[in-house]
C-alpha cells in the first residue's frame, strides 16, 4: 500500500509520538478505558509516553531501546478491574483508528497488525484462555499470509 498524500507513512520517532500522544488523548477520555490509565493503573504520563514511544520504536525499527515487560503491567491489572475482551477490543479500536486517523502506508499497517497480536497474547496470557491468534478462524488474511510463509520456510539444525 503506498502512502496517501493527506497522510503520510510512519517514518521515525517523530511520527511516532504523534501517534502514541493522540492515541493516550483519546483513552483516557474514553468510557472504557480512561479509567483504567488513570484511576485504576494512577498511569504516570510524564514517563509512560516516553516508554511507548520507545516501545513502538523498537516495534517498527528495531531502535526503541525499550525495555520492559508488557504482560506483567497489564497483569497486575486483573484483581483491580476487567481486563477482558471487551477492554481489549476497544483498545485495538481506538488504537487502528488513531492510525488511520493519522498515517497510512507500509509502517502504519504493519503498527495496526503488532498491536492485534500484542493485544491478543496479551488478554490470553492475563486471562488464562487459549490465544485466538492460534484459532485460524480468528486469524487475519494478513496473519494467514505470514503464517504460511512461516511453514514454509525450511527447519534448519542448530
């Protein structure tokens, strides 16, 4: 897919923080998830952001230097609120909206498909169900491809 005129690609970290600030913009004034960041998770803006932005960084370009663990913040969640599908689900919404919104091109479709998986791994392992990414009902045509490509790709002996 090639960039739209109106809407540039992801292209750096610059863009990337456009797109992190503008989607924490829109959470933490959502219904469903606002008060998470802010009453339940007390999310401390000043260094969250800069660690999404390096999370995403990493994701994208493999030069984020993140380090972290994702799994464990959000696990620590689950005594304190409901973290189910639903709260995922409008975290994706928002989050592909926030893209759209924003970015179009290569990076901004391969974000959009990170963070489906991430958000997948992520409420499966918290919740203790089977991972949908392994369902090939839920899985995507994107993420059909690439686990076609997987399963071809020949086992080499270490």
């Amino acid at each position: 897919m090639s960039p739209s005129p109106a809407r540039p690609d992801i292209s750096g970290r610059a863009e990337i923080e456009t797109l992190v600030n503008t989607f924490y913009e829109r959470v933490r004034i959502d219904e469903l998830l606002g008060f998470i960041f802010d009453e339940v998770a007390h999310t401390n803006w000043t260094t969250h952001l800069p660690k999404m932005y390096s999370f995403w960084e990493t994701v994208l370009f493999r030069s984020g230097g993140y380090t972290g663990n994702p799994l464990a913040a959000h696990a620590k969640l689950v005594p304190l609120t409901e973290m189910g599908r639903p709260q995922f689900d409008r975290w994706l919404t928002v989050f592909r909206a926030t893209v759209d919104d924003l970015f179009a091109g290569e990076k901004a479709d391969h974000i959009k498909s990170c963070a489906d998986d991430m958000a997948n791994v992520i409420y499966a392992r918290i919740n203790g169900v089977a991972d949908p990414r392994f369902d090939p009902a839920n899985l995507t045509p994107e993420q059909r491809e690439r686990y076609a490509r997987y399963k071809e790709q020949p086992v080499t002996a270490p």
